[in-house]
C-alpha cells in the first residue's frame, strides 16, 4: 500500500495512559443519548471501577519489575478447550498438522492461514488481515486510545464504543486507511452513514476492496473539522481525506475510526485493532495482535470487565507490561467473521502474554504467544 506510514516502532506507547489522561478527548460512535458524552477523564486509567485483585495495580508504564502477577495462583480446573474435544474446527489444536475436520475443505476467500506449528490447546496464531494504514500521524502519535477500545463501555461510564478513537490536534491531515472509493461525505444527517444515530458530525466513509476478501470494508472517519472529497471520487491509501475535528458529538478533537465489513451500517463494524498493521516491535520485527473468545458455560459470549493481559516476552516470566482489557459490551458489536472473538488489543509485541480474568467464580489463567505480525486467538469456555 501506497502512502504515509509511521517511520516509528513503539513498542510501550499503546500502554503509556498517563499521557493521555489530560489530554484525551472522546465520542461515542453511537451517540444518541448524551449521558454518553460524559467525558470521565478522571476514569481514563483504565483501573477505575475494575474489580478484583488487579484493581489497584497500575496499567501504564511499562516496563515494570514490580508484581508479576496479581493474579498468580489460580487453576484451570473446571475448564476446557473448544479444540480440545471431538469439536470439529480450523482451530483444531496441538498436534493436527494442517486443518481437519468439515471445515478444512470450506476455503473461505479470507483463508487465514494456521500456522500449525503456533497452535496450543485452545490458541493458534493467523495469518490476520493487518491490511489498513493509520488514518492520523500527530504529535500525540498513531496509536489508538487504549483507555476506549471497540466495545468498550470504559466501565459502564459511555455506551459501548463502535469505533476506536485517534487523538490528534484539530486540523491535522486525516488520511484514507486504503485506497478506495468515498461512498459518503458530509454531515451525519446523512442517514446512511448514521444509522438512525447522531453524533459523527462531519463523516467521510470509505469503500474499500481487498484480493481475497468476498465483501467490501468500509472505513468511517468521523468529527471532522473539513471534509476534503466527495462521494464517488476514489483515493488512494494515504490520501488526505480531511482535517480532525470536533464535530458531532465530541468532547475534543480527535478522530473516531470505524471498520465496517460487508455493510456499512453501524451494526457492520469490527474491531479496527485487528485491522491496523501492526507497528515495528523492539527488535524491528513488527507487533502482533491477541484476539479471545470467552464463553460461559451455557456456550453465550462472556461478558467480562476485566480480561488482563500481562506480557511476559518469555512464558512464565515477569510481566513487563499490562493490558487491560474488557469484553465487547454487546450485540451490537461483532467478532471477526472466522474468529468470533469477544476481546481483542493489536499492535502488541511479540512474545508471551499471560491472560487472566474471572468468571463464573474461577481465575482463568492462560499462556498465549504473540507472532509477530500475526492475530493469536484464545478460545476458552467455562464447563
Ligand atoms: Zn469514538
């Protein structure tokens, strides 16, 4: 892909909060009821309101030599692999060289490839779909705001997030995440970007099609100060489409980012951090990304408020830095078509991640390994 790109490889500033804490500016994708608006910047370490034994930790700053594990000491008694039984799957586990099962001959157009030499008992790693560049490059960097990721709730204070948010100064470039076509320019009165919902402000959403992939991807850009194309005019990845903003319903400028597979409505989008590529790690190899599907035992979607991810870089040893994470708040938002994951970060760096969470009164704690420029996906359900 054509176009700008971040030169840099930050390996920690996805987990560095602290900075951003004054600085942040939110909106909420689906902002039809204002109490959503409630900026909360108190409540942006990403601690408030969690439960459990991790409440108090600090999840900025890596790295860290302090507490490995606040969660350490917990079994797995009681729980299963999805892969593990006769359930037949893509993800079959350790041991099944290459797929088997019903599903190995159904070759989706986005075949993700297992890698079966990265599969676990109840983890594998794919190839992914890393294909959209950062829509912003500012002095507040590309990441996205770690403290408001895709389905998050940021602990009950907003409603469920339909996007990820990009801080940057208003007025800086907005650029196109691919090359592709303007399907929508224009105020969020335009019901066909909205949805019924108010609050994009100004909204340019893109069309975009990839070899392999059998639907189009829509990308949304929204709150924009200035609107810099037209529907029906093709650009090309990297393309300034537009100016930040804070139009809509926003409490600062930045930039509210959507993907959207095979609709464009606000009940298509997916997590944009399994879309992005992945930064340059430490070591110049570039992140991956760790993508979970908790289940209770009835088989439904966990609905989780703390799932932690504690990067080791070698397994079992000491964290070097926490992510803190919470299931995907609702219906509303989905799971990557073959993944159906229910909780997601990307860019992380290579290496192990110990995830831990509570549910259904038990500690899951698991080991997963993070490739780099491939999505890991743990699947676990509650017997
Ligand atoms: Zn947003």
């Amino acid at each position: 892909m054509s176009g700008w790109k971040s030169p840099r490889g930050r390996v920690l500033s996805a987990f560095v909060l602290g900075s951003l804490i004054v600085l942040q500016s939110a909106c909420s994708g689906a902002a039809a009821n204002t109490p959503s608006l409630t900026p909360a910047p108190l409540q942006h370490t990403g601690t408030a309101g969690l439960s459990g034994p991790s409440a108090g930790s600090t999840p900025s700053r890596a790295p860290t030599t302090a507490t490995p594990s606040p969660l350490q000491g917990t079994g797995t008694a009681g729980l299963s692999s999805p892969y593990a039984g006769s359930t037949p799957s893509p993800l079959q586990g350790t041991g099944t060289a290459g797929l088997s099962g019903p599903d190995a001959d159904s070759t989706p157009s986005r075949a993700p490839t297992t890698d079966a030499s990265n599969c676990q008992e109840d983890w594998c790693a794919y190839e992914g779909h890393f294909w959209l560049e950062r829509p912003v490059q500012s002095v507040m960097g590309d990441d996205i705001d770690p403290t408001y990721r895709y389905g998050s709730t940021e602990n009950g204070t907003r409603e469920a997030h339909s996007g990820v948010e990009l801080q940057a100064p208003a007025g800086d470039s907005v650029h196109a995440a691919a090359g592709g076509v303007v399907v929508v320019a224009g105020g969020d009165d335009q019901a066909h970007a909205v949805a019924g919902n108010s609050g994009y402000g100004n909204v340019v959403i893109l069309k975009h099609s990839f070899p392999g992939l059998d639907q189009p991807l829509f990308t949304l850009y929204a709150h924009l100060q200035e609107i810099d194309v037209a529907p029906g005019e093709s650009v090309s990845g990297g393309q300034v489409i537009g100016k930040v903003g804070a139009t809509g319903a926003a409490t600062g400028p930045h930039l509210h980012f959507e993907v959207r597979l095979g609709g464009d409505t606000i009940g298509d989008t997916r997590n944009p951090e399994l879309w992005f590529q992945p930064h340059a790690g430490e070591d110049s190899r570039p992140n991956g990304a760790l993508a979970g599907q908790i289940l209770n035992p009835d088989g439904s979607l966990a609905n989780l408020s703390n799932v932690v991810l504690q990067y080791t870089r070698l397994q079992g040893a000491v964290a070097l830095q926490v992510t803190y994470l919470q299931t995907y708040a609702s219906s509303a938002q989905h799971g990557d078509d073959e993944w159906q994951e229910n909780f997601a970060a990307g860019d992380l760096p290579a290496g192990w991640y110990r995830v831990t969470f509570v549910i259904d009164g038990g500690m899951i704690d698991r080991q997963v390994e993070v490739f780099p420029g491939r999505v890991s996906v743990l699947k676990v359900r509650v017997n």
